[in-house]
C-alpha cells in the first residue's frame, strides 16, 4: 500500500478499509492543528491507487466501505472524484460507499447536479472539521470561511443526499468565549443535517501558532470546567436530531448521546463531573496529552 506522510482517519471509520487517495492538506493555516505541518498537498498517482485497490481486492475482496485518507481528498476536482469511484467500485464490486475528509471549501467548486452524480457513485460520508459555527471564532482558528459559507456549501449536501459530519471543538474560542461559540455554533448547525457531530477539546500543541499566540499572551485558554459548560450550552441549544461524539481522547469527560431524546442525561452527567473534580485534576490531564492519535 502507498501511504506517505501522516495517515490519519477518524475513530468511527475504524472498521474502514483505507486507500490513500492524496496526502497533506490544501490549506495548511488552521491556527490549532499539526497533522500535516510541513507535508505539501499531492494527490496520489491513478496508478498507485489502483496498485492499492488490486491489493486491497486481494485480502478483502467483499469491503462495503472504503475510506480515502489525506487531509482533504475532496479538494479534488468533479472528474477526478469521479474517475477513482468508478474505480473503486470497478476493483470492489460490494463497495457501497466510499467516505473521506472535506473542507468546505473544497464543496464550493462542485455544483448540485455534480454532487447528485458522486453520490449515486457512492461517495457519501463527509467528515468536515468546521469546528466552530460562530464567526469570531472562525476567524480566531483561521479556518478562511464564514458561517453563511458553512450553511450555503452543506445546503447542496443536503440537497444532493450526501451524509456528513460535523466536527464541534470546545475551548476553541478561547476564555470567556465559549457561551457565545456553543450558541452561534448550535443555531447554524440546527439548520442543517449533520448525521452526527464529533466534538473534540482544543489541546495546544507546540508548533501551533495558537500555541505560539497562547506563550505570547495573546491568547487565553479556557478552563477545563469552562468547556463541559460550553458544552452543556451547545447540547442544549442544538435544535436537530442527530447523534453526538464527545468521545475522543481530548475529552476530559467522554460522553454520547442522541438527540434530543438524551439531552438532560448527557448534560447531567457533565454537571456531575463538574461538581466532583477539580479544575486541577483535569488541566493535568490536558497537559499529559501528547497527541490525539
């Protein structure tokens, strides 16, 4: 298999087969994140992907779900999406979907009728970090998009049938922020179909420029208490059915619930463990992360 540089895949797409299908990101200016510092975007030749699938076919000939790795294959173009599926599904013949990574920004090229044509193809299953919901926020993380262009680019989703997910980041906005982030945050998402929202904690790793804004003072982090409240606000103001992940290894407190129905449960339990553990034990366990991998 040609996997270069970091392989990464989120923790639902566990039981996946993986293909790499590009590698690096396109943007590579999100303030919190170095996953792919200092690796150039490139998207893997039609011949290693079709070395890989033939090996794939060898050992799991009957996969239903493959998942391409690389920061963001989507930034692909229409054709060139449509060029691998085919192939995919030329070399799987019970591959049913084929999920990845995806920017918003990689949705804006792609009109309706172009995302109808993937999905029928089989893509379906977008994994989005849009982390935020709130404009201030946004700009803080530098993710170069606004809300309105969160709720424009997932509308077409949306009217195109492909399921995606949303990615929610607590702390995020910094100390005293985080009322104001889960709010906005909940409000756009309400508008739209997230099949479910993963929410991860922001941990500041060196080599972030969050990171170097937070050594200089220019940047406050929110306390750990501080982001199970904003959690609570955001659980509580989403207006949508739809299952969430508080689960990853950057929650102090891991926790899922469907919503509504499980609403009051999952911020009840947050309330007891913000009532039974100190601040203290907590922000030591954010320092003693060394990855999220």
């Amino acid at each position: 298999m040609h996997f270069t540089g970091r392989t990464w895949r989120p923790p639902y797409e566990a039981s996946s087969v993986i293909i790499q299908a590009s590698s690096g990101c396109t943007y590579g200016k999100c303030r919190f994140c170095n996953l792919y510092q200092g690796e150039c975007f490139r998207m893997s030749p039609m011949e290693e992907f079709e070395e890989d699938l033939v090996e794939i076919k060898s050992c799991q000939p009957y996969a239903r779900r493959i998942f391409w790795t690389g920061a963001n294959p989507f930034a692909m173009s229409y054709e060139n999406l449509k060029l691998r599926a085919l192939t995919v599904r030329d070399y799987l013949i019970k591959c049913r979907t084929m999920a990845m990574f995806a920017s918003i920004r990689d949705i804006q090229d792609k009109e309706v009728w172009q995302l109808k044509k993937l999905r029928a193809m089989g893509i379906n299953g977008l994994s989005i970090g849009t982390e935020s919901g709130d404009d201030d926020t946004l700009a803080l993380a530098g993710k170069g998009y606004t809300a309105a262009d969160i709720l424009e680019q997932c509308r077409k989703l949306d009217e195109a049938g492909i399921e995606y997910y949303f990615v929610y980041m607590t702390g995020l906005a910094g100390k005293g922020g985080g009322n104001q982030n889960a709010v906005n945050s909940a409000k756009l998402f309400s508008q739209l179909n997230p099949y479910f929202i993963s929410v991860d904690s922001l941990t500041l790793f060196p080599d972030t420029e969050l990171y170097y804004m937070e050594q200089e003072g220019r940047f406050l982090p929110a306390g750990e208490k501080e982001r199970l409240r904003e959690l609570q606000v955001f659980i509580r103001s989403l207006q949508i059915r739809t299952h969430l992940f508080a689960d990853s290894v950057s929650n102090y407190y891991p926790i899922t619930a469907y919503l509504p129905k499980e609403r009051e449960s999952a911020v009840g339990q947050l309330q007891h463990v913000i009532d039974t553990v100190s601040e203290e034990k907590m922000t030591e366990y954010r320092q003693g992360l060394k990855g999220l991998g």
